[in-house]
DNA sequence: CCTTGACCTGGAGTGCGCTCCAGGTCCCAT
DNA sequence: ATGGGACCTGGAGCGCACTCCAGGTCAAGG
C-alpha cells in the first residue's frame, strides 16, 4: 500500500495509455491530480477506486459526459449519494438491455452458422454420393 | 410478399434512415441496388434478406469494413460460404468474449449499487436512531 | 398547371473518444 | 556533463459511422 502512484503504474494497471489518463483529467472524469515538485502526477488511492469505477463503467459503454456527471458528484460529497445511486440505476438498466440484445443477436448469429455448416454438409453429403456413383 | 420494396419501406422496417442506407450501399455493404424508372431505389427480396443479417451483425458492433467484406463473399457466389463461416464465427467469438465482460461489469455495477443503498439505509437507521434519543 | 412528397446526387459536416506530436523539464546513472 | 527515461503542455489530427445539406427530378392529385 504505497500512499501515491506514478503515472504510468496507473496507466499498467487499469490498461490505459498517459493520453487517455491525461485526457480524463481534462475532460473532468479525475479531479486536479496531484503533483509532485517536479509536476508530475502523484496519483492517490482515492484516484485509484475512482478510475476503478470509470474502467468499469467506460467498458459498458457509459458516455464521458456522464461520466464526468457522476464523478462530479463524487466530488460534491455524500450528500449525492442518492443522486449518483440514479445515475448507477439507469446505467444498469441500459447495461442489461444491452446484454439482452447481444443475446438475442447471439441466437441469431448461431442460428445462420448453423445454417452455412448444413450447406456445406449437405454439400460434402452431395459429393460423396455422386463419387459413390461414378465408382 | 412483394417483389420489390421502396426506399421509405427499408428505412422504417430496418430502422435506418434513407441517409444510412445510401451510405451503406457506398460502403459496399449492399449491391447496386436496382432502380425505377424514375431513378428511386427498388430493393428485391434478398437485399432485404442480407440487410437482416447485417443489421443483426451491426447491432452486435461489427465494423463496416468487415461487413464489406462479408457482403463481398456474398455476391461472389456460394463457393464462398466457408469464408463466410470463417466471418462469423470469428465474430461470434468476439460477441461471446464482449458478452461474457459485459456480465461480468454488470455484477460490479450491481455491487456498487447494492454498497451505495447499504449507505443509505445505515444513514436512515442512524437517522432514526438519533430521533428516538432525542425524543 | 401547380403543388406535394418521396426520392435523387455529391460532398461537407458532426460527435465521440481518443491519439499523436513538438518541444520542453526534471532526475538519475554513467 | 551527458544521455536516457519518465513525464509535462497545448493543441492538432484521426477513425469511425453516420448525418446533413443544397439543389434537383419525378409522379400523382387537385
């Protein structure tokens, strides 16, 4: 449990590049982050869990926008709590249609594999047959 | 069962509009699609039939190029159907890879919801504490 | 004949989420 | 003192998938 992390031990760890860290902090997602004398960025643990959240949130495709929302309310303290429980509920909502979605899809996709295996079996099937025949 | 389908018919049955129609003919999704005498596009039963397919692998979040190239395969006969297969179980795979975090996200998501309501309560029941004392 | 509505064209513009770059600073090891 | 590596800044650029637009054609209805 180190007090700070390096930029780039927080780009290793949650698979982002300095860009993309940099670019959150710009777009509001991260507070301020801290900094050492020579001005490079000292991350907390706090920063940590946070990121931890948007990684998460990010791969499910929440907009930065919102997610600028959210951190927003983070940072405006726990009265919020009710407020980011809203943003969190909404987002699992979309997030499970989503996953239906892609199941349903899924189906679909297998059903048409299976359709082209059939064709080519059916075809194989064929071929034999008319070898069988010439034989 | 109609021979061809209008433009205005394929946007709403879809859900696409003309704009992304056009453009998804351009992008070699579709073939030249026939046209009235009046210039309007005309689309026959298997354009409709191969828009089914591409939607469904659109919605899953295939590329537009690969869907090129997929549509490609298509017109140039049933030889192709073993690339064809190639195409989709390779997406398949990717689906089934995204689906399988999505879930996984879902369940820290849930858990992070689940936390911010122990608060909630926690603070509600001190609350309510605290008015029984006073009381 | 005139309007309306569906559609046409080529090409420019948009929004999102990064990603890249030039030029610079700081610190440590050789 | 020199070189290398990690990091800094502001701002430009990119890839994707549309989306919009101006200006036009065509067929049917009143």
């Amino acid at each position: 449990m180190k007090d700070y992390y390096t930029p780039g031990e927080i780009a290793e760890r949650f698979d982002l590049t300095l860009d993309t860290l940099r670019y959150y902090e710009k777009a509001g997602l991260l507070r301020r982050v801290d900094r050492a004398p020579s001005g490079h960025r000292r991350y907390r643990t706090d920063d940590v869990e946070l990121l931890h959240l948007i990684r998460c949130l990010r791969d499910t495709d929440m907009p930065i926008a919102r997610l600028r929302e959210f951190a927003e309310l983070v940072r405006s303290g726990d009265h919020t709590i009710p407020e980011r429980l809203d943003v969190l509920q909404e987002h699992k909502n979309r997030l499970d249609a989503r996953i239906a979605e892609l199941i349903d899809r899924q189906g679909a996709i297998e059903h048409k594999i299976d359709y082209y295996l059939g064709v080519l079996s059916d075809r194989a099937a064929q071929t034999a047959h008319t070898l069988k025949d010439e034989n």
